[in-house]
C-alpha cells in the first residue's frame, strides 16, 4: 500500500504554494487525441462514419466506458469517455437539490483531474493540465470525456497506471483501455473491479 501514490496527491502542491495549471488546450494533447482518434477509428471500424476531430468518436452505451491512455516521452494522457449515466446515475437535467449537488460534485472531480490516476510514487507524475467541459444535460444523451495530461519526471518508473476513475464511476458493466506507448499499442478490457494497466 505504501509502494504507490496516487497522481492526484501531487496536485496539491503542498510545498511550491502553486496550484494546477490550466493550460488552454496544448497542441500536443490535440495531436495525440487526434492519433487515438485515428487509431482507434480504423481498428474498430469507425472510419467510414462521420471522422470530425473532437466530436464523439466512440460508441454512446450505457455501462460502456473508454479510457485512452498514451505515454510520450515524459507525458501520461489520460482521456475518459462515458456516458452521463454512468458518471452521474442519471442521464437528464438534475431534478432536485441532492441531484444538483451530485452534477457539482461530479463536474468539480473531472474539472480537478483528482483520483483519475494512481501510478507508482516513483514515477514522480504530476497533473499538468485538465481540459474538461460538461456536456449539456437534458437533451437526450450525453456523454463526459474529459481530458488530462501529467508530467513524469521518472517516466522509466511507469510500469503501469491504475484507472482509480473506475471507482467514482457507476454501474460500469465494461471498461476498455485503449493504450500507446514506445512499446505498447493495444486494447484491454478491465473486468471484475480490475483496476491496473500494464504500461510495458
Ligand atoms: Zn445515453
């Protein structure tokens, strides 16, 4: 238990007095959500639908969540895609005080990129930036894929990454990791509360 620290502990800045840094949508974090993009597209069969960057680029279905993971250099990219249900429960404008709440709770956790990520402490990973808007609820489906990216200053020390997001998430029937690295570019399937992707 002491082998590993949670990414999100090194948002808090506790000594540097500096907090996470919001950085407007980095070039490099469009070039590689562009190459999952692609990737993913052709190897699932998606090239032939409609291919504009950004929109939904995954199937919409309910207990079905997506997290594309890539490693460059000393940059982890974490993007989450899920249907509103199965981050919120619900899948609709909030209808009361407690539904509210939970909405602001959710969206302030994706905002804040916070127990996302659990990597090993050595890796000495660090939230970069997090780039997330809320999708608009109430008019029909929704679907939440917010985007984070981390700064490792021991990248060798990655050997895997836990989706700790997994544990916030609801009613999550399948949990497909889609993964890039130097060595590794392949699909798994999280099953049974599994939690940990191997990076090598
Ligand atoms: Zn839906």
């Amino acid at each position: 238990m002491t082998t590993a620290n949670c990414v999100h502990h090194g948002t808090r800045s506790s000594s540097s007095g500096t907090s996470v840094r919001r950085l407007p949508n980095p070039a490099w974090v469009v070039f590689l959500v562009a190459v999952f993009i692609l990737v993913f597209a052709v190897s699932r069969g998606f090239a032939d639908e409609d291919d504009t960057f950004g929109h939904e680029h995954g199937k919409h279905e309910h207990g079905a969540v997506t997290f594309n993971i890539a490693l460059d250099g000393d940059t982890l990219l974490l993007e989450l895609d899920a249907p509103a249900i199965n981050v919120l429960g619900f899948e609709r404008a909030p209808r009361n005080d407690a539904e509210r709440k939970l909405v602001t709770n959710a969206h302030a956790w994706l905002a804040g990129g916070r127990e996302m990520l659990r990597v090993p402490s050595n890796a000495a990973c660090r939230l970069q930036s997090a780039n997330f808007t809320a999708p608009k609820l109430g008019t029909g489906h929704a679907d939440y894929q917010p985007r984070y990216a981390f700064r490792c200053s021991n990248p060798a020390a990655l050997v895997w990454v836990e989706v700790w997001a997994l544990r916030k998430l609801k009613e999550v029937e399948r949990a497909q990791v889609n993964l890039i690295t130097p060595q590794a570019q392949r699909q798994q399937t999280l099953q049974g509360g599994e939690l940990r992707v191997p990076l090598k």
